[in-house]
C-alpha cells in the first residue's frame, strides 16, 4: 500500500515542475548540449531544481535520481526518479508532446508514476494496486484497448536514432510486422497507450529516469512494462523498453525483438 501522502507529493511534485515549464513555453531559451548530445535547457534544470526541493522538504530519508542533478541516497528503501521534461527535443521546438516525469521505487520496484503535461493540462497516475487515473480538459480514460497479434498493433517509438546496431534489427523486425508505426512522443506515446490509442512501444537506450515512472501507468491501465526479454524493468536495466497494452500480445513483440 502506497501512502497517501506519498502519492499527494508526487502530485505536489509535478503541479511544483509545471509552474517552472509553462512561462517558459516557446520562448527563446538557451540550449545547452549535454555530454550524449541530448539537449537541456534552463527549464529542465530549474523544475528538477522545485521537485527535489519538495521532495526534501518533506522525506528528508528518501532518496532521489534524476535526470539533470544526478543520484542522492539511491540506496534508499523509497527512491524518488524524476525526469523533468522527458521530450526535450519537442519541447525546445514549441511542440507539446513532452512531459515531466515523477516516479517512486520501493526497494527497487517502480511503485508511483506520473507523466504531467503542463500546457495542455494532461495529467496520468499510477500507482501500484489501483486503476490508472488520467485527467485532462479533452477527456479520456485510462484503459488499454485488446489488440490480439502484432501485425494489428499500432506501434510507436521515439526516434529510430536511439537504436544501437544490434538493437536496430530486432525493432526492424517488429516494425515490419505491426499495422503501423508513428514516431515521436517520448513518455507522451506511453500515455497514449494507457488510453488505448497506441498498442506498442519498443525504444532502447533509455535511463531509469525515462521509465520508472511509466511502470505503473500502463500496468494500471491494463498494460505491461517489460524489457526486450519479457524481464521486469528494475535498477540496472540494460535500457531497452517494451510496453504493450494487451499483455498478450508480449509473447510475440518479444519473439521479434529477440529474433526468438
């Protein structure tokens, strides 16, 4: 059973992080490159800044990962993971296909998921034991859709350049096979999946801080979160990300992957 207090914070966390992004919104920022060529601005740095200030306000015990000012306490039984705008890239290019991620790990497993949308007011909760919520001024529900084999899957993925060599061959596979496959979206794809508009997403070298929070979301929509192997995605993963709404069609996604 996940505090309430702890799921408030997470709440308080992200309202914290889009009080940072919004005025910053499509105005002329500063884009600095960091040490992967991915790129930062002074809105990531400043809302991961309000998150961890209010996470340490209030569990001075707990630790915290994040994406722009590193790991405190990781070790910690409750660990705070936090990607302040998992989408830079749409972000700094004034499209609203990013998101602030809060996530929570207990004893390693990813217990508490937020993806916020600032601009647009989209907001979707997880957390461990209970449905999935999702608020928006648009509506919608948080409920994956069945989808019985791959080849009637609409699959999604950030980029194909976030593919190493050998990674690259197994996506190939699996994009061959689905309906369909839409590129971009970040943690915004993996939402969309939670409302049962997406089927797949398969990405590769993703950090702990771009899927802890995602975890709970689809698995409390009725989806699951794995890696390439069909393997629980804890502390450590290789970086490969597979979800898929229906949770049969896991098998198959990856026999593809892995050429299986």
């Amino acid at each position: 059973m996940i505090p309430e207090a702890y799921i408030a914070a997470a709440e308080a966390a992200a309202d914290a992080a889009g009080a940072v992004i919004r005025p910053l919104f499509r105005s002329a920022l500063l884009v600095e490159a960091k040490g992967d060529a991915s790129p930062v601005t002074r809105a990531d740095k400043e809302a991961e800044e309000a998150i961890r200030a209010l996470i340490a306000e209030r569990f001075p015990d707990h630790g915290v990962i994040g994406e722009e000012h590193g790991a405190d306490r990781p070790d910690a039984e409750w660990v705070w993971v936090v990607d302040p705008i998992d989408g830079t890239r749409a972000f700094v290019t004034g499209r609203p296909l990013f998101g602030s991620l809060v996530g929570l790990l207990h004893r390693g497993k990813p217990v508490l998921g937020i993806i916020d949308q600032p601009v647009t007011g989209e907001r979707w909760l997880g957390v461990a034991g209970r449905p999935t919520t999702f608020r928006a001024p648009i509506g919608g529900v948080a409920a994956c859709r069945p989808c019985a084999t791959v080849g009637e899957a609409e699959l999604s993925c950030t980029s194909p350049d976030m593919f190493l060599p050998g990674d690259r061959v197994g996506f190939e596979r699996l994009r061959s096979t689905a309906r369909r496959v839409t590129w971009g979206g970040d943690c915004y794809a993996y939402g969309l999946l939670a409302l049962g508009l997406v089927d797949i997403v398969a990405e590769a070298t993703m950090k702990i801080w771009d899927w802890t929070a995602l975890v709970p979301i689809v698995e409390g929509a009725g989806g699951r979160v794995t890696g390439w192997q069909g393997e629980a995605l804890l502390p450590g993963a290789e970086g490969r990300v597979l979800a898929v709404g229906d949770p049969a069609l896991l098998p198959e996604a990856v026999a593809l992957l892995t050429g299986a």
